[in-house]
C-alpha cells in the first residue's frame, strides 16, 4: 500500500510534468472504482487548468483553476501514470485503466487501480476541510509540528504499542507499516513497547528517525511491493534498503542477529532482537 514517501515521490514528478497544463479532456474505463467518480466527471474538469498538485497524508490534491481540486488516493494498488510517449506511450486501456485525463500538449495522465479501492473525486477547495477523507488527520510527519515534544504528550498515558500509535492517521499522518517498522529499527525501539512507557530519550530518537527515514524513501521514489510504479512507470528503489521490513530470518543489517516478526494490531511488524530494545 502506497505511503507517504511514494504520495510524496509522485508529488514531485508531477508537479515538474503536468503542472500549468490544461485538462482537454478525460476518458472514463469500464471497471468503475468502488467510489465513482461524479457522473459529470469528464465535463466537469475539462478546460481546467492545473495549477498545483499539493499533498496531505496519502492524498494528492491536483489543483485545477477556478473553485475545484482533485483528490486522488492511489488506495492499495493505485499509480497515476504521466505518459508523454517519453516514458510511457502505452494506450488507454478501457478494462485496466479507471480515469484517463488528455493534456493539451497531448499527454495524459492514467490513473490504474487492479484492486479499485483508489479515490479520484473532484471537491470543491472550500470544502476541503470538511470532507470526510482529510478531517481530523494528525500533522505531517515532515512538518515542524511534528516533534519529540509533540509526541511524548501524544504518546503519554497510553497502553498502545508504539507502532500502532506511529501508523495511527490521527497522530500523525502519511505513516503506514513498512516505514514504521523502519523507523523503529533506527530508534533501536521494538515496536510492541508500550507508548505510555517509552523514555523521553527513546521518543527524540523516534522523532528524529521518523524525517530521515522518510526522506530517504522519498530520494529512492518509494518502496515498490506488488504494483506500485511511480509517474514514470517506474518501480521505486527503496526495497533495497530497507532494514528490517520483509526481512524475517535474514540477518540484522548491524549486528547480524536474524530479524523476527511479531504481530501489532494485526500486521506484521519486523524488529532486530538485539537492535531494538
Ligand atoms: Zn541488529
């Protein structure tokens, strides 16, 4: 499932690629998704140029011109593709391909989604603080609100692992369980410890682990499991470097201990014996 760093990554790409273009027009595939998109969607957004593309959490907010964004969720499998014949010429492909949005310098953006669990939904920007999607999402991870201070009093009192409170979108938002686990490792934190009981030493470390974690993912263009490609088709690179996420048994990176898995609120959750305490 796409996070933050592959959100983010995607941000960035298009935000160079389709940034002051003008929506000509767009194509709607045969699958729906689960969520449809309005009925008037394709005469709804073309002539619309598009003048920001923004992030919040794991949501892309594709500004067009006028009173209108489109928020996009790229749900468990989703990509939004730019094809510009450069990087990618394939066709529209009614049966794979959901939303199609044609450029007026004749490139289109595609957005895919095998599962179909994705958003694409044009909402009006007064609304946006409103809708259901984005309404009481914790800060950005890589803002300044988020700091070793506001966790410690997020983390304070309570009973929950302190993997589940990383991954919870109310503390904070755009972290999912593959850079969770990695965070922890950096934070030499096991990710069963019970938050409440945490350090004040062992907090900083997981505040300070959590931007560099994340924008080294974000450097490497995500973490590619199953489907995801980045805007470009291309898978990203940071599975290599992952410490500890899908390495079960596979020695420790720092001390070679095998690493092992434990369950956290039902995922799978991976940790260094020794490295982690
Ligand atoms: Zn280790």
């Amino acid at each position: 499932m796409p996070e933050l760093p592959e959100v983010e990554s995607l941000r960035r790409i298009l935000a160079r690629t389709a940034v002051g273009r003008t929506i000509a027009g767009a194509r709607i595939g045969r699958a729906p998704l689960r969520r449809r998109a309005t009925p008037d969607f394709a005469g709804a957004i073309a002539g619309r140029r598009i003048e920001r593309i923004t992030r919040r959490a794991k949501y892309l907010m594709v500004e067009l011109d006028g009173d209108d964004l489109l928020l996009v969720h790229l749900g468990m499998s989703g990509s939004l593709t730019h094809r510009d014949g450069r990087f990618d010429s394939g066709q529209f492909d009614p049966r794979h391909d959901h939303i199609e949005l044609l450029l007026d310098d004749g490139s289109r953006l595609v957005f895919n989604d095998p599962r179909r669990f994705g958003i694409v939904k044009l909402v009006p920007r007064a609304q946006l603080s409103t809708i259901a999607e984005l309404r009481g999402l914790g800060p950005e991870p890589l803002s300044r609100e988020f700091n070793a201070e506001y966790l410690a009093a997020r983390a304070r009192g309570r009973r929950v692992a302190i993997k589940n409170l990383l991954m919870d979108q109310r503390i904070v938002a755009g972290i999912g369980n593959i850079y969770a686990a990695e965070i922890l490792f950096r934070a030499g934190v096991r990710p069963t410890r019970r938050s409440g009981r945490l350090r004040r030493t062992e907090i900083e470390r997981i505040a300070n682990a959590v931007p560099v974690v994340l924008r080294a993912a974000i450097g490497g263009r995500g973490t590619t499991f199953r489907s995801y490609r980045d805007s470009r088709g291309r898978p990203g690179s940071f599975a290599e470097r992952l410490r500890v996420y899908g390495r079960k048994g596979k020695p420790c990176y720092t001390c070679s201990t095998p690493i092992r898995d434990v369950v956290v609120g039902q995922r799978a959750s991976f940790f260094c014996p020794r490295c982690q305490k």
